[in-house]
C-alpha cells in the first residue's frame, strides 16, 4: 500500500536534507488517538502511521503524525496535539484531523467522514475546497513536487 511512498522516499534521501520520522506506531497507539478525537481514520492513514507515524522536512513538507512514546502528545506537531488545539482555539468542526498545521493562520485538514483533504482557514473558519481526494493523494501530490523542486 505505500509502495510509492517508499520510493519518493528513497528519492528524498538523495537530497541534501534527510527527512525524519516519528518512526513506527502500534494499532493501540492510533486506537487512542482516534478514541481521544472520536475519529475513525482510514486504512491507508492507518498504515501511514503505523510504518512511519509522521514527519517529513520540518521547513518543507511535514505532515503530522503520532509520537510512538507519547500518542496523546499536545504537540501541535502530533495529530492529536494539533486537532484538540484547532478544536479549543478556533472551533475546528469535530470531523476534521489535523494533518499539517500553521497556525494561527491556516492548516491542512482531513475530513474523516469522506477522505478529502481541505485547507481550512483558522481566523475566518473556512474551509476551501478540495485540495486532495485522499491522504494518499496528498502524500504522493506533495513528495513528487517537493523532490521535482529540489
């Protein structure tokens, strides 16, 4: 399932920067993060997590994960972290993870009912329109733009 990742993966290692990980996660740990969120993620974020649990360039591309020894972390780097933060600070609709956070400005946003990723605009409350129809497509999107850049 993330076959293609990997590869942009091995390509991204060839830069002059290495991405980092959070590093692999158990099921128990993305269990808590969903059940403390009331969320259910899907089958590709699932695996996403449980090989890699989050990461990437920090001033490049970065998409939030779960710290393995800390899955409820506040970090607003972690999933849970930046999604309870969006939720108490701007009244970020219960529907929507966090996965790439600049705030107070905007944040990237997957909205665990359909699978679309969103940019939603903090300050104003807004969501624009689709950005992604899937994480995977997020992932493979911005991975194949940042290695063309760079």
């Amino acid at each position: 399932m993330l076959e293609q990742f990997k590869e942009l993966i091995k390509k991204a290692e060839k830069l002059e920067k290495k991405p980092k990980f959070y590093g692999s996660n158990s099921e128990e740990n993305i269990s808590k993060v969903e059940n403390a969120l009331q969320l259910k993620f899907d089958v590709f974020l699932k695996t996403y997590l449980l090989e890699f649990g989050g990461g990437g360039f920090s001033d490049l591309l970065y998409t939030n994960g779960i710290l393995p020894e800390n899955p409820l972390s506040n970090d607003v780097c972690t999933l849970y972290g930046a999604t309870v933060y969006a939720r108490q600070e701007f009244q970020l609709p219960d529907n929507f993870l966090v996965i790439n956070s600049n705030f107070p400005s905007d944040v990237l946003v997957l909205d665990t009912h359909c699978g679309i990723i969103y940019n939603y605009e903090m300050l104003l409350k807004n969501r624009s329109s689709t950005l992604y129809p899937s994480f995977e497509n997020y992932l493979l999107t911005e991975w194949n733009a940042l290695i063309e850049e760079y």
